[in-house]
C-alpha cells in the first residue's frame, strides 16, 4: 500500500485568515467584496496544495519502488528534502499541469540521485519557475524532431515548423511570441538560437558581414537543454 503524504493543517493560519474576513466585512463599499476574496484565496492555495501533495505522493512512491527505500529514509536525504522544499512554492504558484508533472519529475530525478549536482538542479527549478508551457513544448519537439531541425538556420523556418507544436495557428503575433520563447531558451542554455537568421522586420539596419545560409549553426537542443529534459520528463515525454 502507497504511503500517501497529507499537507499539513495549520489551525492557526485558517483562524487568521478567519478573523481577517471578519474585519474586512466592516469595511464599507468594499469590506464584503474583499473578505469573500480572502476566502477565495484561502479556499484556491488549499485545493493547490492538495494537488501538489499528490505529486509529491505519486513522486516518493515511485522512488520507494525503483530504490527499494522507506518513506522514512527517502526523507532522510537531504538533498530530496531541500529540493522538495524549493519547489513547493513553485508548484502553488501555478495551475498548469505541465509544470506540476515537470515537478514531480524533477523531484524523482533528485531522489533517485541520477539528476545533476544540487546546485544546477537549483537552477533547472529555476528555469521550471521562468518558463511557460509553450517553452516546454518548443523543448520538446526540437529534441523530438532534431534531424528536422538540423537544416533549421532561419527563425522564419524555425517559426514555421514549431507552430504546430504549440498550437498555435500562423499570425505576427504568434511569430513574435515563437521568437521570445526562442530566445529565452538561447538565453538560458538550452538551445542554441543565436546564429540563427533574425526575421525582416528584426534585422539590425547596421552594418554587419553577411554570413551564408551553409555556415550558420542550425536550431538544437544543447546538451544542457538534454539534461534539463531528462531531469523534468522521468521517462514520460511532456505532451506536444
């Protein structure tokens, strides 16, 4: 039988926020729109809460099958501990099921000690944090589809076929966002999107040596992007 962690129950904060709407509800205009927001609140983190905590269930009993562990010596490393800890606040501050499922999956790879040292394990629960859905998903077709990228060298090209892969249907503004989360992931060492030729309206007016179609880096995973897929996917790929 799985051993199922329950969030903890703070009578002490429910009681606060109690006595919070209590006093917004003098308020006069605006006191009873904001103690039912309070509530609202209150009622959302909980319901956040309870889904967190199954994923952090689902996550140790899956380390407890693949280690052969108690819960009680899982929770013994403290490494696991700390992590879990770090990305408890990350998990309450999304909705997205995508990030909850990267997570988890990052929470096994710490646990099961097969993902990097704690301190760019840190950083891969930063960029967890930072990025969107749509970046997770971009991740996942360029390491998916790497041999269709490899003649990728232009970010009109690039656009064009990862716009299925976010559902997205072609637009300037859907060209536009393609490109930022393009970049953001350039900018943080998960692919390698900066040789690639700027769209016509981005393109810099000064001077600069053209550089030839052939000699240009094409669109790939890096392999820091490659750890930080494996880190967040736990042998179950991301939906695209």
């Amino acid at each position: 039988m799985s051993e199922e962690i329950e969030p903890p129950m703070d009578d002490g904060e429910g009681r606060d926020l109690m006595v919070v709407k209590m006093l917004l509800g003098f308020v006069p205009g605006v006191g009873g729109a904001l103690a039912e927001f309070v509530g609202y609140v209150h009622d959302n983190v909980a319901r956040r809460q309870a889904v967190w905590m199954q994923e952090v269930s689902t996550a140790i009993n899956e380390l407890r099958g693949k280690l052969d562990l108690t819960t009680g010596q899982l929770l013994s490393n403290e490494a696991f501990v700390s992590f879990l800890l770090q990305a408890t606040p990350v998990a309450l501050r999304t909705h997205r099921s995508e990030k909850l499922r990267a997570l988890k999956s990052a929470l096994v790879s710490v646990g099961s000690s097969t993902g990097p040292e704690e301190d760019l394990a840190t950083q891969f629960l930063r960029y967890i944090d930072e990025l969107t859905p749509s970046h997770l998903r971009i991740l996942q077709a360029l390491q998916s589809r790497s041999e269709e990228f490899c003649a990728v060298t232009t970010m009109e090209l690039a656009i064009q076929h990862l716009s299925p892969s976010v559902s997205y249907t072609p637009s300037s503004e859907t060209r536009y966002a393609l490109r930022i989360y393009l970049h953001d992931l350039n900018a943080r060492g998960l692919v390698n999107a900066s040789d690639l030729q700027e769209l016509p309206e981005f393109e810099s007016r000064a001077g600069y040596v053209q550089v030839e179609e052939s000699d240009r880096t094409p669109l790939q995973v890096t392999d820091l992007g490659k750890r930080f897929m494996v880190f967040i996917t736990s042998d179950a790929p991301l939906r695209v």
